[in-house]
C-alpha cells in the first residue's frame, strides 16, 4: 500500500478563514489516520492577490491549532521547496513536455482579443470556450506569452469520495493557460504538477475547483499521471439564509477566537463537525478521537451551516475537560489586574472553581473578579432580576440580615460549603423565602457578579470574615439608597 500523503496548500491572500481551516484539518486528520504524512505548499503564484505575512499567518493558525505538518516552506522535506514561487523552473519544465508532446501552445492573442472571443459567444448565446479559437500557427512559446494547454475534449467520469460518481460531458473541457505571461504557472497547472511531484495521494479540497476537474483530468492524461483520491468539501453556509459563509457573517480569524478566548480543542472540534459527524449522537470530540473516527465518507454533500452557539457550548464543554494547571496557563493572558496581584495558588484555587462555568476564558474576569477585590454594590442588578426586582427594601434588608447572622454562627474553623449549605437549607425553611430569591440575593450581595460558582462554594472560598462584611456593606449601601 502506498503511504498516504495529503496537502493544504493555501495561497496567501489574506487571512485564514474557516473554510481553509477545515480544509487543512481533514486532509490532516485523513494523514494522521493512516500513519502518513501531511504537506503544507504556499501557493504564491498569483502575485497580485498576495497579502503581506499571510503565509506567516497561516503556519501560525496551523501550529496553535495543532494542525502539524511533516513538510512544508519551514519543514524541509524530500519532495521541496514547498513555496510555489520557488518552483517556477519545475514548472517550465513539466510545461516543456506538454509542448513537445504537442499538447500546450502559446496563446497570441492581446487580452482585448480575447475579450472580443467572449462577446462573439455571448452574442450567439453559446458558452465561451477558448478552444474553439485555438491558433493555426502559433508562435514559437517565449517568455512572456502565456502557454496555454491543447486539450482533447471527452466526456468523464469519476469519482469523489464526498461527492459520489460524477460525469461531465465534454463541453466543460477547454485549453486553459497554464503558464501566465508573467512567468508564474496558473494554479491549475501548477497543482497538478505539485501534486505529483509530492506524491499526494488525496486531494482534498474546496467546491470552487469542482467546475475545472474535467480539464485536470484532461491534464493528468496528457501527462501520464496518476490521479489521485478526489474530495470536495461541502460549503459553509452562514448562520441565516442559505448563502456561504463570508466575512461579514461572523466569520473570524481563527486567531481572533483564540484571542476571544476559544480553545483551540473546541475550534479543532468545532470545524471537523462543520460537515462531519460519526454516525453516532457524539458531539464532543478529542483530537485523538477525530483521527481515529475521521473518514471522508462520512463528510456530507450539502453545505454545513455555522453555528456559533454550539461552538460556544463545545468551548465550555472542552474547557471543562482540562487539566486544571493545563487550564491555568492558557488563562494567563485573561485574568483581572487583581487577580494578577494575587498568589499564583489563590488563582488557581479560584479557577478551579469556576472552570465549571466558563464559555470562554474571555469570562474569567467577570467570573472571578470578586474573589480578589470587593465589589461595589450595583443595585441595577436586583432591578433587572425579575424575581429581585419584586422585593421591598425592607425585606430585602431583611433577609440579608438573618442570612449574616446565620453565616456568623457557623465555627469559624466549619466554614466549609457543606455546612454553609445546611445553614443555607435552615434559613430557606426559616425564611420560607423561595431558593430562586434567597440565594440568588446572597449571591449578589457577596459578587455583584452575573454569573458565579455554586454560592455555598462561593461564600466558603471568600472566608467567614469576608463573606460577613460584604453582605454589612451591601446592607448599608441599601439603606443609603
Ligand atoms: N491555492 C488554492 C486555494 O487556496 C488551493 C486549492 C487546493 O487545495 O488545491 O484555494
């Protein structure tokens, strides 16, 4: 068997959007499956379309998503280089072939020629094809002229290991350029060539190729290749309507997410299920788990709708999962000043806490805050709570009242949740006060926080003399108020 070798093969126009990303992950997922190799090539031919530091930017989004490769522009290999600028003369070289097999020509035509070929069809209402202008004579090819492939139209058929059989007739194969006036090859020359040349055995990748197929075929024939295993990826589409996902709809660089405070489990999850699933009800999935459950016959054919509320679910859920010191490094960057100020155990102490509750890292300030600073009393938030907001003063102060004096005879050295919780319990029944009000106005007098853990935990980690100050203060600022 032949070993399996996939590729991403990015060009660097701009940054690295979902779809890219999904791309990759399959085609590294199908690689680390069995055992093969996974290649990164730059596909930088298009020197207009080409963005300043995209090509660093995609090894970055790459690497923080674990998505290693084996080879690739900064990963020297057998089959290098793996920057297509660097290519140019393999490229001239493979070009050379077709030419002397009589199968590519230079194209003599000015661009305003051409775009009169196009009007002619237009006008009699048949679809354009370059072919049917193939030159007589055509020049000698020279530097500067683009070369363009000399087809031999048939019908195909093939197969997709996402898509199914196909068959195209052969009105869709045409002579496309190959080498552009500028030197550079076209893409869909230059891929094939790569391809070859580093023995990729599946070819993964995006819908927009699907139109030209029938010519890379035509291509692969002229040149006595191989093909190789063909998979086209579903669209994504955007969370509404049924169009694809684009910028404007949300889709963020995926070292935004990360910034946002996505883990890059969750992402890597996230995007294998944009299309993918097992068969089964499983939703959360490990990266280890994905390699040995992957397969591309199981990637859907219609498109794949985003959805972030589930990747905010599955950011949770992953977040959940961690190791709580692997959690602790990757929430350096999001906590508060004031818990920077603190011990590094007090952190993690805290963390520990509210891991449980954390969407993204983004919310442990809000989440934790309180814990290393006192909050001051913002009663808004008892005015926005549908229950709180029903309360008198008088009964609030009330309750917050009986609430400290329970908590201040519980033994100092007892103050632990379970004793809280059963004091808590008695004050329930004492106060016949429903828990959805008592204890989430505890809550609030000691957080002033939206969201916070468990409040027995809550009030067991702020300490007996803090836990009691804090609800004197808020009882004191509600008779000012
Ligand atoms: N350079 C192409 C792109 O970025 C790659 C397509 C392919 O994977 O062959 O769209």
């Amino acid at each position: 068997m032949k070993e399996v070798r996939t590729r991403f093969a990015p060009s660097p126009t701009g940054f690295l959007h979902v779809g890219g990303i999904r791309t990759a992950l399959f085609a590294w997922l199908v690689a680390r499956q069995a055992d093969g190799q996974f290649i990164l090539r730059i596909e930088d031919t298009d020197k207009v379309r080409e963005v300043e530091g995209s090509a660093a930017h995609i090894i970055k989004c790459l690497s923080t998503l674990g998505i290693n490769y084996d080879e690739g522009p900064d990963k020297e290999g057998a089959y290098g280089p793996y920057l297509q600028s660097e290519r140019l003369e393999i490229y001239q070289e493979w070009a050379q072939k077709l030419i002397e097999q009589g199968r590519a020509y230079a194209d003599p035509y000015t661009p305003e020629q051409l775009t009169e070929f196009r009007e002619e069809a237009k006008a009699t209402k048949k679809a354009f094809l370059y072919r049917n202008h193939r030159p007589e004579n055509p020049p000698q090819w020279q530097p500067g002229m683009p070369l363009r492939f000399k087809s031999e139209p048939k019908a195909y058929k093939w197969q997709d290991a996402v898509m199914g059989d196909l068959a195209t007739g052969p009105e869709v194969v045409d002579d496309i350029v190959l080498i552009k006036s500028d030197g550079y090859p076209t893409y869909n020359f230059a891929h094939i060539v790569d391809d070859a040349e580093m023995k990729i055995t599946h070819l993964i990748r995006g819908q927009e190729f699907l139109s030209s197929q029938p010519t890379y075929l035509n291509i692969y024939e002229a040149l006595g290749l191989e093909r190789p295993v063909f998979a086209t990826m579903p669209h994504i589409l955007a969370e509404t309507g049924g169009k694809k996902l684009g910028k404007r709809d949300g889709a963020k660089d995926v070292l935004d997410y990360i910034k946002d405070g996505y883990i890059a489990e969750a992402l890597v999850n996230f995007i294998a299920s944009l299309g993918w699933n097992d068969g089964t009800e499983q939703e959360i999935f490990s990266v280890d788990e994905l390699i040995a459950k992957f397969s591309l016959d199981r990637v859907q054919r219609s498109g794949a709708r985003f959805d972030t509320r589930r990747l905010l679910w599955m950011n949770g859920q992953h977040i959940r999962a961690l190791p709580l010191d692997n959690l602790l490094e990757r929430a350096a960057p999001f906590w508060s000043e004031s818990a920077l100020k603190a011990d590094a155990s007090k952190r993690k102490e805290i963390l520990a806490l509210v891991q449980d509750r954390l969407k993204t890292l983004t919310d442990l300030p809000i989440l934790s805050s309180y814990f290393f600073e006192t909050p001051d009393p913002d009663w808004n938030m008892i005015q926005d709570n549908k229950q709180l907001k029903k309360l008198e003063l008088d009964q609030i102060q009330q309750l917050l009242s009986a609430t400290r004096n329970a908590l201040a005879q519980i033994n100092a050295d007892e103050f632990t949740p379970e004793q809280i919780q059963n004091t808590l319990n008695t004050l329930l029944e004492t106060t016949g006060e429903k828990p959805g009000i008592l204890l989430s106005l505890i809550r609030l007098s000691v957080s002033w926080a939206p969201f916070s853990p468990a409040l027995p935990d809550t009030l067991a980690t702020l300490g007996q003399t803090s836990s009691i100050d804090r609800i004197d203060s808020s009882i004191a600022a509600l008779s000012v108020s």
